[in-house]
C-alpha cells in the first residue's frame, strides 16, 4: 500500500495543485463513494508512515542533498533542492536570489601539494595500522571471554545445542491519536490495549472514538534492551561450538508459541513483557507479582521487594531489582530470562548473564543448572551504581509444563511499563 501511495503521488507531481484525501482513498485504497473522512483515518495514517520512510531512508544522507519529502498537512510529493548560502555553506530549501561574489584562492605550488599529499597518506596509514593492532588486541580478549562464558553451566547447553536460538525482547505496543486532524499528533501507550486486536476491541465497542484512534503498527522498546543485547550479543559469538548457529532476534509480539517447545529462547526486557513466558517462568519460580510488575514477593520467606527506580526524584539513590533465570524447557530446549522490574534491573541482569565468575557462583549457591536469582540494584539517575545478590535458588524443571497442576496465577496489567506519549 505504501509503494502503491508512493507512486500515485509521483504521477500527480507533475499536476497542478496537492490531490484530496478522498481522492487518494479512491485511486489508491479502492475506497467507495460513500467514503467518510471523519470516520476512516487510512489516508493519514499511510501519509504518515510514507513521511516516516522517507525519513528514515535520506537518514544517512549527507547533509545538503536534493531529497523527496511530503510537507506537514499536505498530500503531495515534492523536491526539497540543496542550494549554496551566500557563506558557501550547504542547505535545503527553495531557491533564493543571490549574487555574492566568488572568490578564487590563489593555487598551491605543486611541490607543497605533494609533500602535504605525502604526509596526509603516512599519517592515515600510521592511524591504521594502530587501529588494526588494537582491534587484533580487543578481539583476542572477546574470544577469550566468550570461551570463558561457553563453558558456564547457563551458556554451555545453548551453544552446543543444534536447535535455533532466538533472543527475544519485550515490546509494548502504542497507538497513535489524531484528534479532527490530518495528522498523528500523539502516541499512547494503554496498559488494557497491547496489540492491534486490542485496539480493534475498543473501537468497536467505542464507536465514537474510531476517528480519534488509529493503529499505527507500532511497538516500543525500553532503553536497558540495547545496553543488555551490547553485553549478550558478544557473549555468543563463540565460533568453537559447531552445532550453534547465529541468533536471531524478534520482539515478543512476533514471538510464536511454538517457539516455546522447538527452540533455544532467550527473553530480554521488563517482567511486565514476558508474554507467552511468564505463566512458564512464575509457574515454577519462587517469586510472585505483587499489584504491579514493580513488585515482587518471595513465597517462600514472605518478603517483598518493591522497585522505587521510577520514581521522579533523581538526585537520590533508588532500588531496582533485576531477575536472572535459566532453566530447561518442555522438549529439553533451554530458556534463560533477563529480565527485571526496570531498566537498571534488566541492565544488572544483563551484566551477570555474561560474567563467568558470577555465572559459576549462581551455579554452584543453586546446586543446578536450572536456577533463579535475584539482585538488588542501587541507582543513581539512570546510572548503577550498586547492586547485590539477594536470592540464588535451584528451578524445577517439572515447572515448565503446562499441566504442572498449578493453580492459575492473577497478573496486573502491564503497569511495569511507563506511558509512552509526546
């Protein structure tokens, strides 16, 4: 639909004046007659994603450069022209007159060009040869600490295993709001609507918010998912299992159920996204969820841990918890979960799940290679600057059945996951 989109408004550039929604719902989108702007939000939706690609693809462009953009409010296709500023300077925008002089700088003598030629060239080849020798020193020592990590009792299982491995982070979905305008001028994170079907409910039984509300497709990760895959990603790159082949990510929405039985999983992300994962993991572990995902309870001992990292004073330290699980799945593929109740949590997690030292010490406090564990971090901001081991417990792998003959289990909403708007 987008390339359909794309190439209608190419062959009206050259058209005078911008087409109409309605004219577009009819040639691009197949609408009838009887289409009803204020009650079908398709056109703006699909204007807004083509204005996001474009976007995203002159994104790494150099500055300066003629681009194809589709202005604010319009439903047109027009040439954004690179032009010279009076400073020689490069920028984007209509023509303007102009008639500053131009001046020459007198020519190098040729035998300066060459000796600075010569100088310029030893130089880049000196940074070169630095940066390789660097390189060869920092990938010795990456290979190092992966084999180290491949012989720890929570890595060893999957990277010899010959069944696919994917890494799987928690998602949220989001909305967006146009309120009797042609533009999405906000995004809203519902914790009831956590997917399209979700939102799809809503309207329909919400008639009179179907012109406020449109699905946009889009999905929102927090911010420890990328300094935790920094710490995982090189962990497994370990080219001394033969049976391991390359991890492939995907979110927890696109994460089918099947995946559960026929693969090596490792989850990503807060305890409020585990999905399809958190009946297998709270089925078996010690822990429960309190009345959000920021609270955890310790059955066992009665204990509760309450993460305060939201909270809006930040010139404080605050508590966070992170949670780091592996265990044996229902067809003996392997699961490792890090996780947590925020960023600082996942984080913390993240940097345990890739210490070998840490590692065998959980092993060996838990007496099994399927554990749970526990760490209570101190933040400063969106800094650690503290944590400690609070529980390190063996897991049952018995737990991962779905008929373990455990009671149902009441969960929250997805209130773990700050509302995401602007």
């Amino acid at each position: 639909m987008l390339q359909r989109l794309f190439i209608y408004l190419c062959s009206r550039a050259s058209q005078p004046g911008a087409p109409k929604e309605f004219e577009i719902a009819q040639e691009v989108f197949g609408k009838t007659e009887n289409f009803d702007v204020g009650q079908d939000a398709s056109v703006r939706v699909y204007i807004h994603r083509l204005r996001r690609k474009l976007d995203e693809f002159y994104g790494d462009t150099p500055d300066g450069s003629d681009r194809l953009l589709v202005p604010r409010g319009e439903y047109r296709l027009i040439v954004q022209r690179a032009i010279i500023s009076d400073e020689g300077d490069q920028e984007c925008g209509d023509p303007r007159p102009g008639t500053a002089e131009q001046h020459t700088p007198d020519p190098a003598p040729k035998h300066t060009l060459a000796i600075r030629t010569i100088l310029i060239a030893a130089m880049a080849l000196a940074i070169t040869l630095a940066f390789l020798v660097g390189c060869g020193v920092l990938l010795k020592r990456a290979q190092a600490a992966s084999q180290s990590i491949a012989r720890t009792p929570t890595w060893a299982p999957i990277l010899a295993s010959h069944r696919p491995t994917f890494i799987v982070l928690g998602d949220y979905y989001i909305f967006g709001e146009a309120r009797d305008t042609m533009e999405v001028d906000r995004l809203i994170r519902e914790f009831s609507i956590n997917s399209s079907s979700d939102l799809d409910q809503y309207l329909m039984s919400h008639p009179e918010q179907r012109n406020r509300f449109v699905d946009l497709d889009l999905h929102y990760l927090p911010v420890s998912a990328a300094s935790a895959l920094s710490n995982i990603l090189p962990a497994m790159q370990n080219p001394g299992n033969a049976g391991f082949g390359r991890p492939q990510l995907l979110t927890m929405s696109q994460m089918p159920p099947e995946m559960l039985k026929n693969a090596n999983v490792i989850y990503v992300g807060y305890l409020s996204a585990l999905g399809l994962l958190r009946d297998v993991v709270f089925r078996m572990s010690s822990f429960s969820v309190g009345s959000t995902y920021d609270e955890l309870i310790d059955k066992r001992l009665g204990k509760h841990y309450q993460s305060n990292w939201s909270m809006s004073d930040k010139a404080r330290p605050h508590l966070d918890y992170g949670y780091l699980a592996s265990f044996s799945g229902a067809t003996g593929n392997r699961i490792i979960i890090v996780s947590g109740t925020r960023d600082a949590g996942v984080t913390q997690a993240s940097e345990v799940a890739t210490n070998p030292v840490m590692l065998n010490k959980l092993a060996s406090l838990a007496g099994s290679g399927s554990f749970e564990a526990l760490y209570e971090v101190s933040t400063l901001g969106t800094a650690n600057v503290g944590s400690r081991l609070i529980v390190a417990r063996a897991l049952s792998a018995a737990g991962t059945s779905p008929a373990g003959g455990f009671a149902a289990r009441k969960f929250p909403d997805q209130a773990g996951a700050r509302a995401f708007s602007g």
